[in-house]
C-alpha cells in the first residue's frame, strides 16, 4: 500500500470523488448500508476512481460516527465491510486506502471525542494506517480523540478537514482561518483543510486566507454548486473546470487534492491528467502564503451556479440518499439564480440553506 508520507514528498496526493453523490443507494437507505447490501457496487465505485488516477480511496463509511453516536445497531460491521471493500479494490494498484469519518455530533451524554476515538479504533484494529476526518464544522472533541489515536498507532497519518462556506465561515460560525491554525497547531494533525459546500473557484480563494498553517493543505470541493429539480439534487460542474481549477492550487502549493459532492471519476481523471501535466517541481509551501492578486481572481464555472425557480422549496433528505451534506430537510426561501460562484457580498441575496440536523456524505 502507497505510503503517504513518501508520495507528498515527491508531488501532490490525489484522492478520489464524491461516494454518496455517485453511487445511487436505494430511497430510505444509508450510502454506507450498501458495504453489506451491494458490495459489489461500492467495490465499483472505488474501482472507477483508481482507473481515473486517484493515489488514495475513502472507505465508504462517512456516516459512521453519526450511527454510532445514536447507538445504531450494526455500524461495527459497516465499519469492517467497509476497510474490507477499500482494501481490496486499493490492493489492485497499490493505491492508499483512508477511513473515513464525518462528523460525530457532540452531546453531554456522549461527548464527541468518544464518538471519533471509538470509530477511529475500529478501523485501527482492521488495520488503517491513514484517517479522515471530514466535513466538519468546528474540532469539537476530534483533536483529542486524534491525540489517543496517535497512543495506539503512532504512525498514523490523520487529515483533518472542514466544510466553509464561501464567506469563510462553517455553519457553526467557525472562521476558516482559526479553524485550520489550531488543528495545525495541535502537533496531532499531519494535514488540514477544506472539503465539501463550495465549488472549486471559491475554494481557492478561501485557500488564501488560511494563513501559513505549516502542513500540507488538502482541498477537496464539490464539483459545483447543487441544482433542486423535482425533489432531485444535482451537480453540473464540468470535469475540465474542476480540473483546471485544482491543478491551479496545486501549482500554488497545495499537496492534497480530490473531489467531494457532484464529482465523480470523469473529474478525477481530469484532475490526474492536469496534475501529471505540471512541472516534476513544485512548490513546497502552502498555496496560502503565496499573495494572489486581484488580477488572478478566480475563473467562474457558470455551469456550478445555482438555478432555483420556484419561490418556495422544500425538500426531505432523508428518502434521498444521494442528497450531498445533510440528512433532514432544509427549505430555500426565495427565488433566484446565482450565474457565478458567489462573494461574501453577494451572499446577503442569495437564499439560505436551513440545515436541521448534521452534515452528511461527501464521499
């Protein structure tokens, strides 16, 4: 198996795409019910994304923490089916496997910390090396469950990585920027970064207010912004303007780059194709401390925009298993159409998302 470590010393680590978003799991269904209902499917999946170029796989198991922090019967075996899926389809080309985790809520009763350290020693015993922890919106308990991780198995490699809105902001209120400097300076945290809600032009320019966080920066967006149709959810985010935009960060310094939501193996393999295309030298230092000039401002994608027409949606996520982020329902409130990434400005106008209950599926 790929050795982490080595890889990002010779030239940027690229993940695979988005899980959930990809794979269609049937209505009612959690994604990660599939490890021992359609094996052979999430097998194809992770297959899809090695053909395309991906150096590392998620195991599909993003839910998890949330399931176990409910006390759900059976996750264990998730857990297991899952490391076993991703081992096997990795094992083909030698590619690195993660475990995947998403986020755990965190309550007096069960504290988060608990959540992520009992999860994260589940997949310890079956063997993972590499962690994820993803989407989240503040290091509530996760820094500490990483700190007694590294206890176990010292050699661990743990990224770290937060879903921000385009203002910078998480949907707790997190600024990007502290967010990313305290898990650097934790001493636990081998990489940090940003995942999910934005699209690749905002996500760059959300990279340049991180600061100098003194780890390898990883950035995996969504491949657009989501269009609501009919109770359906879809990306429109061209592989091309995915690809471009991403190699653009890696030529800046970013060491970690993969998809989440909306993208699939199309993307990856464009993004591969435009990775081998840089120079063999690139910048070691973070993309962040480089100053970018309003001149280079990022290239907009109109097909990721966002197009509602009607004035009032409301959508159940929960009988929609390929719903990217959240599982519950969420309401827009206005109609309108965003033709371009939005700015910090623009967002005053554009509607809001209500999420009501915890983030969900990246992968």
């Amino acid at each position: 198996m790929l050795d982490v470590r080595k890889l990002l010393a010779q030239r940027p680590l690229l993940f695979d795409g988005g899980m959930g978003t990809y794979y269609k799991a049937k209505p009612g269904q959690e994604c990660e019910q599939a490890n021992l209902t359609d094996p052979e499917g999430i097998l194809a999946v992770h297959r899809a994304y090695l053909a395309a170029g991906a150096d590392a796989i998620k195991t599909n198991t993003f839910s998890l923490p949330r399931l176990a922090a409910a006390q759900q019967p059976g996750w264990e075996q998730l857990a297991d089916a899952g490391w076993q899926l991703a081992v096997k389809a990795a094992g083909e080309t030698g590619a690195a496997v993660f475990a995947d985790l998403g986020p755990a809520p965190d309550t007096e009763n069960l504290p988060a910390e608990q959540v992520y350290l009992a999860v994260a020693k589940r997949f310890a015993l079956l063997g993972a090396r590499n962690f994820l922890f993803e989407t989240l919106s503040a290091e509530d308990g996760v820094l500490e469950a990483i700190r007694a991780l590294k206890q176990t198995v010292p050699e661990a490699f743990v990224l770290v990585s937060f879903a921000v809105l385009p203002d910078g902001y998480t949907r707790e209120g997190r600024y990007c920027a502290e967010l990313v400097r305290r898990v650097a300076q934790s001493g636990v945290v081998d990489a940090v970064g940003l995942n999910c809600v934005s699209a690749p032009g905002a996500m760059r320019a959300l990279v340049q207010q991180l600061g100098d966080a003194g780890l390898p920066l990883s950035v995996m967006p969504n491949a657009g912004y989501p269009v609501v149709a009919r109770a359906q959810v879809r990306y429109q985010g061209k592989p091309e303007y995915f690809a471009r935009e991403l190699s653009r960060l890696a030529s800046e310094g970013v060491r970690i780059l993969g998809g989440c939501c909306g993208t699939t193996p199309q993307h990856i393999a464009a993004l591969r194709t435009a990775l081998d295309a840089l120079p063999e030298v690139l910048p070691a230092a973070p993309a962040a401390m480089r100053p970018v000039s309003r001149s280079t401002k990022p290239e907009v994608s109109t097909t990721s925009a966002v197009r509602v027409h009607t004035t009032m949606v409301s959508v159940n996520t929960s009988k929609m298993p390929h719903m990217p982020c959240c599982t519950g329902s969420f309401t827009l409130e206005a109609a309108c159409t965003i033709t371009e990434e939005p700015s910090p400005a623009s967002l005053e106008k554009a509607p809001r998302l209500k999420p009501q209950v915890t983030a969900r599926d990246s992968p």
